[in-house]
C-alpha cells in the first residue's frame, strides 16, 4: 500500500508541474513583423531560383532580420549562376560577418573587389556599380582590421570590434594656415 502511494503523489506531481508549466511552443525564427515581406520574398526566389535579383533580396531580408544562418544556407544551395552574382557574392559576404565568420567573409568580401577590379581601371563590368563597389571597400577594410586583431566573431566582442572599426574607418586631416 505504500508503494502505491508513493507512486501515485509521484504521479499528480508530475502531472500538477505539467499544468504550471502549460503548452511549449515553438519560437518562430523571424520575427512577425518581419514574416509577411519575407513571405513574398521567399515566394518570388522559390518561383525563379535562377534570378539572382530575387536571391539577393531575399539574403538581405534574412540579414536584416538578423537570421544569417539562413542568408548563408541561401545562397549555400543557390544555383552557379546566382552564386557568382557580385550582389548576391557581396550579401553572403555580409552574412558570414553576422554569423562570426571574418576570415571566410574577407575571402568573399576579396574575390567581390577582385572581380569589380576593372571598374576602378575605368571599364565597366555587369553588376558592378561603384556603390557596391565603395561597400565593398569598406566592408574589406574592417574584415581586414578585425582578422589582424584575431576577432572571428565580431558579435562577441565588441570592444576589439570597435577598435577594428575605428582603424578601418580612420582618416588623415590635413590642415593648412
């Protein structure tokens, strides 16, 4: 008679913490203020997975709803054709920083500047504005920084990060009297 006892206090414990603690869902990855124009983002890049245009956008918006895992995964199954994209090269570069990958984000960062090259020598090359272009400098220039103190991870710390950025972003004032 005691086992059984025993047994079944066990049991509505059990049971009473099961009540308390009410039903476990889970959490969405993307906020959902964020979900509706990921929605048709993803609608649009699922239709034409060989628009880069689409692919690109699409990584951006995971970016910016700060999930670069899936940015990364993204342009990770996209086709040849749209992984070669310089925008879309350019936004997998960013996504990598976000998820604490420096050394591998300045590679990719490297191989968008070298193929945008000949814009600098003055000859156009398609998907190369001077806007992603000056991005691209930028962003080098701070991965560069960050991987000559030894940051991987930016996120995770945020004070060499800063004296990343501020050596990067340094600039020489020249003043005449």
């Amino acid at each position: 008679m005691g086992l059984r006892t025993y047994g079944a206090a066990v049991l509505a414990v059990v049971a009473a913490l099961l009540l308390m603690a009410g039903p476990q869902r889970e959490k969405a990855l993307l906020a959902t203020r964020a979900l509706e124009p990921i929605r048709a983002l993803e609608a649009k890049a699922a239709s034409g997975p060989d628009d880069a245009e689409a692919a690109r956008a699409l990584a951006q918006a995971y970016v910016d709803a700060r999930q670069p895992g899936l940015a990364v995964a993204l342009v990770g199954v996209a086709p040849l054709a749209v992984r070669g994209d310089l925008r879309v090269r350019h936004v997998y570069a960013r996504a990598l920083m976000d998820q604490g990958r420096s050394e591998e984000a300045l590679a990719a960062e490297a191989g968008v500047l070298a193929a945008c090259r000949p814009l600098v020598e003055g000859r156009s090359i398609a998907g190369c504005d001077a806007l992603l272009l000056a991005s691209a400098l930028r962003r080098t220039d701070v991965l560069r920084a960050l991987v000559s103190l030894g940051v991987e991870d930016a996120q995770a710390h945020p004070e060499e990060t800063l004296v990343a950025y501020q050596n990067a972003t340094r600039e020489a004032r020249v003043m005449v009297q």
